[in-house]
C-alpha cells in the first residue's frame, strides 16, 4: 500500500481541487492507497471540507492535530501514522504538483532507490520567499555536513524502511528534509518546475521560515559554533598584537590619547561577544528543548475513514 501524508493550515478554498487533483495522479497507477491528511490545528473549513470528501472516498484519512504545531511535527503525526510499504510526502497547496507521484513511484519501484525526493529545477512566480530560499540553500550547501539536499524539500516518496529509519530520529527541533538526507540508503531524484501555490497566502510566515532555516543550519552543521571560535582566536591574535604594539609604545613614549581605538575596541568586542552568546544561547535553547522530551503533536481525533457524519 501507498500512504500519502498531506499536512493543512487554513486551506479550506483549495481542498476540493487538491484532492480532485491527488486523487486522480494516484488512481492512474494504483487503486491500493491512503492519503493522510494532517489538520494542523485549522482554524478555518478545512476540516470540514475534508470529512465531508471522506464520506465520498473512505481511503482518505484525517488527524485533526489538537492544535497549531507547524508542519514538520504536521508531516510527523502523518508518517508516524502511515501504513504503507511506500510513504509519501507532498505539501497540501499544490505547490507540489500530484502529477508527479506517478513518476516518483515508478522511479523508487524500477530504479531500486529507497528514497525518491523532488528536486526543483525551477519556479513559476518569483517573489521574496524565493530569494529567501535560494540563500538558504546556497549557504547550507556550502556549511551544511549533509550533501544533495539542495533544492529538495519536503515532496518526495520512501519504502518502509527508510520511513522506519527516519522515525527512529526522535528529536524535537525537526528538519524533515534534512534528516531525510540523513538516512542515507539508495536517494534519487525527480526534477519539477515548483508551482506558485494554487490559491490562498503562504502558511509558513517569513518568520516561520527562518526558524525552519535555523533549525536546518543549527541541526546540521556545526558552522555556528565553529565561526564563534574562529572569530574569537583571530579576535585574541589580533588583540595580543595590538596590547604588545601599546606596550611597546608606552615603552618608548610615544603612546598617543587614543580614545577612538578604545571606544572601537570595546564597540567591537562588546558585539561580538554580544552575537557569541546569542549563538551559544540557541544550542543551550535547543538542548533544552531535546531534554524536555515533550511529544511533537498531540492527535485531538483521527478519522480512520469508517465515520459516518
Ligand atoms: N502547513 C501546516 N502547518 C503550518 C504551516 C503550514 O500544516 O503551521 C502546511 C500548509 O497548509 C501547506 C504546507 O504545510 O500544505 C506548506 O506550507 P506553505 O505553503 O505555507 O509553505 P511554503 O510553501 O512556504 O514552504
Ligand atoms: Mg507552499
């Protein structure tokens, strides 16, 4: 069986074409599926709009999350709860085309892969977010300890024991398409032109994305943490010289009333030492998180398809 994890904020206006549009992709090459729609705590029809889809097709299934968690520990409550041999994973405003699940699922059948993401090679609509992403990944390919995840996101296709061994990760601050990579096996590729999304305002707010981009670059290079050292050792070799250039120079007595370079030095080191701990403070806040240990999700009810409305 394929299993199909949809995760959903606030999509009530474009429900009935994606699943109209998912539906179909899956029925012209398998009739043995479910598709998983996560509720990612809604505050608008969506939910509605699915159950009452449900009453028409029963393979479609429904976990109402208790609340707004974010659409990583969205994809999560989805794959945790995905009874496939095959899982995908396509995000639920069509910016991910379903038409392309057929090519996914060919490729992890015929070519062996146990992993299959979407790669973009391109977009329709340029905006903000766009630019946003392409610094993202141009700087994680170049600190990221992870290779090939540039370009992918969260579409993409796995067999069972490449779901199982990403389920296994169990930490909080998650990073799907990361970990993912993480796993390692057989990992292919298909290219897609990514859509401008169908209808509706992003979900993932600017700020929202850059927490994502933090969790990414924090949980998957030690770039942060190393530049705060390298920094700091230029930092202290550059001071030594400059406390043996004024030693010197009170030595022999031409120390000048040199208040700008004082004023500077202290601007410099107070900021730097400043930003230090701001980075030092997101390993200690991440850490923290981890040792919490709180679940990522709570499941307010789970529509297995058998309800009557
Ligand atoms: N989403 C979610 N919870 C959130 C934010 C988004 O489940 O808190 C869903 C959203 O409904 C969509 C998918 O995650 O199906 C991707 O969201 P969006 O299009 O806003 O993200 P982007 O395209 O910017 O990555
Ligand atoms: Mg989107």
């Amino acid at each position: 069986m394929l299993s199909l994890v949809i995760p959903i904020y606030n999509e009530e206006k474009l429900i009935d074409e994606l699943v109209g549009r998912t539906i179909s992709s899956l029925e012209s090459f398998t009739s043995d599926y479910e598709v998983i729609f996560v509720d990612d705590g809604s505050t608008d029809q969506s939910l509605d709009r699915i159950l009452a889809l449900q009453q028409i097709n029963r393979k479609i299934k429904v976990i109402s999350l208790s609340k707004n968690f974010g659409h990583q520990a969205a994809y999560t409550a989805g794959l945790e709860n995905a009874n496939g041999d095959i899982v995908a994973m396509m995000d639920g405003d069509l910016q991910d085309p379903p038409e392309l699940l057929p090519e996914m699922y060919k490729k992890i059948n015929d070519e062996n892969f146990e992993v299959v993401s979407g790669k973009r090679t391109g977009r329709k609509g340029k905006n903000s977010r766009t630019i946003y992403t392409l610094l993202f990944h141009l700087f994680f390919r170049n600190i990221g300890e992870i290779k090939n995840m540039e370009n992918t996101g969260n579409y993409s296709m796995m067999k069972r024991e490449a779901v199982d061994a990403l389920l296994r990760m169990k930490e909080k601050v998650r990073y799907l398409p990361g970990l993912r990579t993480f796993i390692g096996f057989r990992q292919g590729y298909v290219g897609y032109i990514r859509e401008d999304r169908f209808t509706g305002s992003p979900k993932m707010s600017i700020g929202k994305l850059f927490v994502l981009a933090a969790d990414a670059i924090f949980s998957f290079s030690r770039f942060p943490i190393r530049f705060c050292l390298i920094l700091g050792t230029l930092g202290t070799l550059v001071f030594m010289g400059a406390g043996f250039y004024v030693l010197i120079a009170k030595a022999y007595g031409f120390a000048l009333i040199g208040w700008s370079s004082t004023l500077l030095s202290i601007y410099f080191l107070g900021s730097i030492q400043l930003v230090f701990m701001g980075i030092l403070g997101e390993y200690v806040y991440r850490s923290y998180k981890e040792s919490q240990n709180r679940p990522v999700y709570f499941i307010r009810k789970f529509y297995d398809g058998q309800e009557k409305l």
